[in-house]
C-alpha cells in the first residue's frame, strides 16, 4: 500500500507530541527533525522537503501553536494545510477547447503507463460526459504498440486511427487528426512513442507533433514506483514541452510517496490523475487535500464515498453522506456499507480510507473473509428495528439478548457495536471538517 511507511512515521512523530500537554520550542523542533526525516525517507526531493519543513516551523511558531492547550492537533492541521498545498491545494480538471475536439497528447517513458492510461482515459470520458474520443497510434517504433492500443482500445469501446509502422508519426497525427474533424470526434488522445530514456529524438518527434496538434493537454504518464527519477523526468519533460499535467500511475504500488509529493513543487504542473491498477477503470481524479488526509492517516471518505457512488445511485450516496455528518448512520446503513464493501473487493484498503482506522494495529492481519462478515451481519440482524436504528439502545441486557440470538460470544458483539459507535462519532467529526477529533487517531 503507498504511503504506508510514511504514514507510520508522521504519526509517530506527532503522537509523541500528543502525551505533552504543552510544548516547547525544542519539541518542536524534535518534531520538525522527524517529520523531515519521514518525507526524506519517502523520497521527496530535498529541496521541497526543506521548504515545507520550514513553513510548518514558521507556521507554528506564529500561530501561538506553543502556547494553545492543544498542540498536537494544531500542529497535524498545519502539516494537513501544508501537504495540500504542496500537492497543489485543489483537484485541476482537464483543459477543454472551446470547440470539438479537444485534443489530449499523452507523453511518457517506456513502461510508465502510457497506453494503459490513454484507454482509461477514454473510459472515464465516456463515463463522465459520453465522450466519443478517437485514438491516435502514433508510437511506430515498437511494432507491438499499435496492437496494444487495438486491445485496449477495444475494451473501452473506441476506434484507432492507424497507419501501421512504416509511416511518419507527423504524417499520421496530421491524417487522424482530419479523421476525427470528419467524423466529429470530441475527444483525440494521441499515443505518442515512449523511449527508455529521454533522447532528443524523440524530444523533437513529439514538438513537432505538439507544433501540429497543437494540444490542449499534454499529459505526461510518470510511474510513481521510480520516486525521484519519476520527478526528474516530468522535470526534463516540461522544459522541452511545456507540458500540461501529471498522471502518476502504480499509486496501487508500495511506492514510498516521493513522487506524489514533490512533482507539483518541482515542475509548478499539476497532477491530474492517478492509476490505481492494471484494470482499466483504475484512474483516479487527484485531489490534493484527500491525499494529504490519506497521507496522514485520516482517511479519504469522500473517495470512498465516491467508489460506493459507481454502484450505488447517486441518491443514497448522497444520503450517505448527510447520515455520516448527522451521525445518523445507524446499524441498516452498516450492513448495506458491509454488502457493497463485499461488492468493492479489497478490505483493507477500503478499511484504510477510513478515518481512524489507518493506525489500528494489526490491520494487516485482519482476514475479513465471508465468513467475519456473515457473523456481523447475524449480530445485526439479531437487533430489533428500534435497536437497528438507534444504537444508543444497546444496554446490556439487550447485547446478552443479541449475543444469544446470533450465536456469537458477548465481547464480540460488544466490541463490534463499541467500533461501530467510535467509527461513527469520527465519521461525523471528520466529514463535518472538525479536526479537533484528530488526536485520537494519533496513538492510543
Ligand atoms: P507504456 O509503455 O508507457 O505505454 O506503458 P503500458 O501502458 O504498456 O504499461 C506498462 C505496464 O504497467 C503494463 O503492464 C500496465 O498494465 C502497467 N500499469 C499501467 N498503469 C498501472 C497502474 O496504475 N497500476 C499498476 N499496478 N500497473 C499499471
């Protein structure tokens, strides 16, 4: 899982913050010379890390952090403030023309994603506005290119223009590009040629390809999996092409978070997407501040709300959302939640986009198979309505009830129903936008 390491250390470094009541100048600095150590171990780039470490530090000491009765929590919320901003604060949607089509030039190294991303590309398109985009395979020097754009051009439903391998790719941009204005495209994504490295060749294929498309994103595909040298080459990338945005893909990786951070801090460009997998619906709109909370632990409910969103109708998303500010989600809306968790796959991860539940302990070593959910569910079902509903009815003699009705042991049902209400009272702080129930994510 990314991030993981880094998560680990920012939150060691402040939990040892929380069991000071007040601090002082020197814990501060302690404080700062661990959270620098965690981003340079994460592979940030040395200079964004001394930036950043240096405006948390001045932050703090400005904001009468020192001399607040929580510290701690000041000071999670300035690097929360502070991780957004580097990130690039707010999520930077693609650049449209003002008329049809809008023409997407994907660039990238051999092997970071290129072709993967174009297809997922056009799903999301077609997903978010029934785009009709055309595909344009202009990398002619790896003959199996053209084939794997066919293939997964054909999962997602859209055509390839082609001229084969013994063309010019200028030539064929330029023939597709008057395809499209035929058949009324709104959508171009060129697959451009990927090298192993950066040449100038190729530099000056794709200027000349940028001089006749004339993009209006060209989007760069770096593997976060390669940290720093993913960070060197939308550097080198942007100086020769200006280009327009970032997709960072295997962000499903164990990578340690480098390139995350440091991209928009060293080229000034944003990144657009993530790829969270092979498959071709793994591609992620990158919104800064949920990846600071997913950084710092706390959770990015609202991509998870939005991953429930893709099955469920928008009503009872939207339903689900109030409930969790309200703190209304009772035990009906857990079991729908475990019904679709079951739905989604990937328990841990799904478990990780909650806040809280990051620093749990163990959490890798929970099996939630279907069998763990069949007995949460029995537990749920053994509630009366009333009791379903309001869990605040649940007194004792009513849990020995239900232990008895589900068949399983009294501590499981009270501990179930314990995590249930704790997850529920930090649902609604955090999607309220309150942090002040954020310390008690940082040690226990
Ligand atoms: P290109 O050479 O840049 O066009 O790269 P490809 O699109 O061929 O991708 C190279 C490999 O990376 C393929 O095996 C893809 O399935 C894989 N890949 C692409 N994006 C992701 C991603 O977000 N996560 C993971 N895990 N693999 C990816």
């Amino acid at each position: 899982m990314a991030f993981e390491g880094l998560t680990e250390r920012l939150q060691n470094a402040m939990s040892k913050l929380r069991r000071k009541g007040k601090i002082s100048e020197s814990d501060l600095k302690d404080v700062m010379r661990e959270i620098r150590l965690a981003l340079l171990e994460a592979d940030v780039n040395f200079k964004v890390v001394k930036d950043f470490v240096k405006t948390v530090r001045e932050r703090a000491l400005g904001s009468d952090v020192l001399e607040s009765l929580t510290p701690a929590q000041q000071i999670v919320k300035i690097v929360n403030e502070e991780l957004t901003k580097l990130m690039g604060e707010e999520a930077t949607p693609l650049n449209k023309a003002p008329k049809i089509p809008t023409i997407i030039m994907m660039v990238g190294l051999q092997g970071a994603g290129k072709t993967t991303t174009a297809a997922k590309l056009a799903k999301y398109l077609k997903a978010q506005e029934k785009a009709r985009p055309l595909f344009i395979a202009a990398d002619v020097y790896r003959p199996a290119a053209i084939q794997q754009l066919q293939t997964v051009a054909q999962q997602v439903d859209t055509p390839v223009f082609e001229l084969g391998t013994n063309v010019d790719p200028r030539e064929i941009v330029k023939q597709g590009l008057a395809e499209a204005a035929e058949k009324k495209n709104d959508y171009v994504i060129i697959d451009t040629a990927g090298r192993l490295q950066i040449d100038e060749k190729l530099m000056q294929e794709l200027k000349d390809i940028q001089a006749i498309a004339q993009p209006n994103e060209i989007l760069l595909t770096v593997d976060a999996m390669t940290g720093q040298n993913a960070v060197n080459v939308a550097e080198s990338f942007n100086e020769q092409l200006a280009i327009t945005g970032v997709v960072l893909t295997k962000l499903d990786g164990d990578t340690r978070g480098g390139a995350a951070l440091s991209i928009r801090a060293v080229t000034g460009k944003p990144i657009k997407f993530t790829g969270q997998g092979e498959k071709l619906d793994a591609l992620d709109v990158f919104h800064p501040d949920r990846m600071a909370n997913r950084i710092l632990g706390m959770g990015d409910m609202l991509t998870l709300i939005e991953k429930a969103q893709e099955d469920y109708d928008e009503k009872k998303a939207a339903e689900l959302a109030e409930k969790m500010q309200e703190n209304t989600f009772d035990f009906n809306d857990f079991i729908d939640q475990l019904d679709q968790v079951q739905k989604m796959g990937g328990i841990q991860d799904i478990l990780k986009m909650m806040p809280g539940m990051n620093n749990v302990p163990g959490l890798d070593q929970i099996q939630m198979g279907p069998e763990e959910m069949g007995h949460m569910k029995a537990v749920v079902y053994s509630m009366t309505p009333a009791e379903r509903q309001d869990p605040d009815l649940l007194n004792p003699s009513r849990k020995r009830r239900i232990a008895a009705g589900s068949g399983r042991p009294i501590h499981e049902v009270n501990r179930m129903i314990k995590q249930f209400m704790e997850s529920r009272k930090m649902m609604s702080k955090m999607s309220n936008g309150n942090f002040s129930g954020m310390d008690q994510m940082f040690g226990k």
